[in-house]
C-alpha cells in the first residue's frame, strides 16, 4: 500500500476504524472488490489503509465532496458489503467523516 495521490485542499476524507473478528470469511476478496468500486465513483480520489496484527486497523477513503461520499454510500453493491460487514467481519466500527483543510508531508530523499 502506498500513500493517496491528492489534490490541492479542500477535500473530504471518510475514516473507518474497525476491529476484525476471527478469520477471514470473504473479507479480504470483497475489500478489494470495494476499493475497485469506489475508484470508479465520480469525486473518488483515493485509499489508504493499514491494519495490526490484533485485527484493529483504518482505512481512510478520500472524496471531492460530501455528496460524492453519500452517493458511496447508498451504492448497492457497498450497501450489501456493509450489511456482510455487520453481521460477519466486524466486532466494532466507527466512520469519521472529515473535511480536510491542512495537509502536510514529510519524505526523506531515499540515496540508498
């Protein structure tokens, strides 16, 4: 996984904090199914996520504008993930829905 190339602020970010639960059940197929989908929803504009080895992790999806982040929302096949998700993939979940307005960096210049 690498960094989200984004744009220039304003933008909105949608930050979902979770914790597994035991074993894998379909999950890691329907998350890269759903990170596909999302890619092709108008005002996507990327992903970024990390889990630990106890289960808790965060994946943060980037958007142009609250009505682009509602509209993934009520997407149907994202929907039915979510309900997948409830009842099966998930002890405990919270979504944070931010507008970023500061982003900074830091890189250090890899000479090798």
């Amino acid at each position: 996984m690498s960094f989200a190339a984004l744009p220039d602020i304003p933008y909105y970010a949608v930050i979902f904090a979770a914790r597994r639960t035991e074993g894998d059940k379909g999950y890691a197929d329907m998350a890269d199914q759903m990170e596909e989908l999302a890619a092709t929803m108008p005002g996507y504009l990327g992903f970024e996520s990390a889990r630990s080895a106890n289960g808790f992790g965060l994946a943060i999806s980037y958007w142009e504008s609250e009505q682009a982040i509602a509209n993934w929302k009520h997407q149907a096949d994202h929907q039915q993930a979510r309900e997948i998700g409830r009842a099966q993939w998930y002890e405990h979940y919270t979504v944070r829905v931010a507008k970023v307005e500061r982003s900074y960096s830091m890189k250090t210049n890899d000479q090798g």
